[in-house]
C-alpha cells in the first residue's frame, strides 16, 4: 500500500512539476531539456556546424535543444537502448552503448569523423538501491568518458551525467586527466533530491 501512495504522490508532484509543464507548452519531449539549455547557455556549448554525439538520447529533449543551436549544417548522432522518435538532422542507433556491435555502429555513422562535442544523458535503470544504481551510473559515465578519448576532437567538450556518491570524486579525477578544466553543474531543472551532477569537461586535451 505505502508503494502504492509514493507511486501517486510520484505522478501527481511530476504532473504539476513547472518545467513538465513548460516542456508540453513549448514541445520538448521531456523536462531534462531545460538541463542542457540552461549549461549550454552558461557555458557556451554549442555553435552552429558542429558534430554532436548525445548519448543515452531517448527520448530526445537533449537532442531538440542541440539541433536548436547547430542548425542549419550541424550533426547529430544519437544513441540509446530504447526507441526514440526522429528528428530532423539526426542520426538515431538504437542499441546497448555497453556492446561492442553498438558502439561499430556508432563508430562507423561517424564515418571516421571525430565529434566536437559529446553529451551523456545516460543513466541506468534504476532499482531503488542507492550503492548499486551509483556504481551502474558511473559505470555509463565511464564509459563515455573512454569513448570521448577516441571519438571527441582536441580542444572540445564533453558533458556528461554523473552520480554522487563514492565514486563520483574519482570519475572527477579521471576527466580531470583528459580536459584542461572539469566544472560541476547542477541545473534548476534537476530535481533537489536527485544525487544526479552533471560533469562539464572543457578543452580536451588530446
């Protein structure tokens, strides 16, 4: 019964959630599209042209605002385990990013192009356990993170969803060895009760 009554109380506080609402009124497929709006105007992400790669895509509100900034020539190339609806100037992959097959996919839609900027949404599905849900989370983050290496150009930027706990600091440490600058960003738009951060790496170095 208590599960019940979280579970209401869940959809009804989601219903009346400001940013639920102003994302219906303004045709983003989701809340979290007011996430990447406000760091990409905080931190100047995106300029018109570039290659996009937005990880763990679906449903596609980081994707929307992207687009919004890299029309007219801009790319984006994105990627989850669910199905997501397309858009125009996007190249969806639907498959598991922890899969080597996905990932060739991916690799060779770029067409051996690197990114100028690469985005991570990705999370994991969630079990209630905190310890557990972390560690998949940093896991994803991680594994964004060793793509970037390859796949991200000199000098750009990587953002990616994280997870605080225990292994958050030394996630930190680890793009700290591949950017110039590491920032945290908690958005208005992440809920205050979530222990999601995000990780803004700036100027990659090689």
């Amino acid at each position: 019964m208590k599960s019940a009554r979280t579970s209401r109380a869940w959809i009804k506080a989601h219903i009346n959630d400001n940013f639920v609402r102003k994302a219906n009124h303004e045709g983003y497929r989701s809340r979290a599209a007011y996430k990447l709006r406000e760091i990409a105007e905080q931190d100047a992400l995106f300029v018109p042209g570039m290659t996009v790669v937005d990880l763990g895509a679906a449903p596609g509100s980081w994707s929307q605002v992207a687009l919004e900034f890299i029309r007219p020539t801009g790319k984006i190339f994105a990627l989850d385990i669910l199905d997501m609806q397309p858009l125009p100037g996007l190249t969806f992959i639907q498959g598991d990013f922890r899969e080597n097959e996905i990932l060739t996919t991916l690799e060779t839609a770029l067409g051996g192009k690197r990114a100028d900027l690469v985005i991570s949404d990705m999370s994991p599905n969630l079990t209630g356990i905190r310890v557990s849900d972390q560690a998949q989370g940093m896991y994803l983050a991680e594994l964004a993170l060793i793509f970037c290496r390859e796949h991200l150009n000199p000098g750009k930027n990587f953002l990616v969803k994280a997870f605080q706990g225990s292994d958050f600091e030394a996630f930190r440490q680890m793009m700290q060895a591949d950017f110039s600058k590491v920032v945290i960003r908690k958005p208005k738009a992440s809920r205050d009760r979530s222990k999601e951060l995000y990780l803004l790496g700036l100027e990659k170095i090689i």
